[in-house]
C-alpha cells in the first residue's frame, strides 16, 4: 500500500516539485501517474524509494514510514518494490544478465543456480534471453528498457513503479510491455 498525505517536496536548489498532494493507492490497484514533464511524477517515484525525503507530509510504503525509515531499513523497504526509471540505470559494465542478476544476488538468499533460472525466465519474458552476455552499450535504447523491466520483475515485488514505461520502444513492444 501507498499513502502519501500532504506531500511537499522542494528540492535544495529551491525548485518546488510537490505541493500538498494526498493519494492513497490500495493494494492490488492500477494507477496511472500523467502530467506535463516538470509536474512531480518523477519525484514521486523517488520519494516512494527513499531516494528524497519529503520537505513535509507523510509517505508511507508497504508500512515504512519515508520520513522515519533509517538507512538499514531502506533495502528491505526496496526490496518489495520493483522499478524502471526514466533512464533505465544499467551498469555500463556489466553484461545484461548481470544487470539482472545483480539485485537478486546483493537481496536474496537464492543459491546460484536459482539466480540464473529466475533471470534467464525473466530475460526470455521480455524477449532478451539472446542477448544475456551483451554489454548495455551493445543494446538498443528500447532493449535496455526490457532489461530495467526484466530487472524489477525479477525479484517479484509487491509494488511495481514506472517512470515513462514505454518511451524508446517500438510500437509493437508497447503492447507487450503494457
């Protein structure tokens, strides 16, 4: 579950992302985040990560508290999130199965041979199972955003957050991704 309650959020250069929002959003819910580009939609993906913490308001997360969560509680709080930022945030020097692979080995207590089954079922998912051993720089823009869903799928979170789910892909992968 999700609660924001009277959200604010300026940044320290003081741009205003937030203003007071208050949105709730049930477990088992669909909701579609839409806005202009400079409207908050982003920063809300960061504040529900931890990545920001809120300038005042309240964000609650699958019943961590962002505002009060401390630095060893926030893995476990991710852990049940899965997330595509904007920019995919692969690591240029790891393979893609790697960049699969990695979350799962740094959170979980799977053995190897686990690792690999789960991400080469996630990699087949999302039709990249041929390109396990490229580098991202080998991939394109729209193959790199199945690596990023491939990637917060892996782990089975509980919360699953896009940020421009569909943006660099072909029109036929939109679908599929959707």
């Amino acid at each position: 579950m999700i609660r924001l309650k009277d959200v604010e959020m300026e940044y320290d250069n003081g741009t205003r992302a937030i203003k007071g929002i208050t949105l709730t959003i049930e477990d088992g819910e669909f909701v579609f985040l839409v806005g202009p580009s400079g409207s908050g939609k982003s920063t809300i993906i960061k504040l529900l990560t931890g990545e920001v913490i809120p300038t005042a308001g309240r964000v609650m997360v699958n019943g961590f508290s962002m505002s009060r969560i401390s630095d060893r509680q926030i893995p476990y709080m991710r852990r049940t999130i899965g997330v595509i930022f904007q920019d995919f945030r692969l690591i240029p020097k790891m393979t893609v199965y790697d960049n699969v692979a990695f979350p799962l080995r740094e959170t979980t207590a799977l053995n190897e041979h686990e690792v690999r089954e789960r991400v080469m079922q996630k990699l087949t998912a999302v039709g990249l199972a041929e390109a396990a051993e490229k580098m991202p720089a080998e991939i394109s823009g729209g193959m790199a955003r199945r690596v990023a869903l491939a990637r917060a799928i892996a782990q089975n979170p509980q919360i699953m957050l896009f940020d421009e789910p569909t943006s660099a892909l072909d029109p036929e992968l939109v679908g599929e991704v959707l």
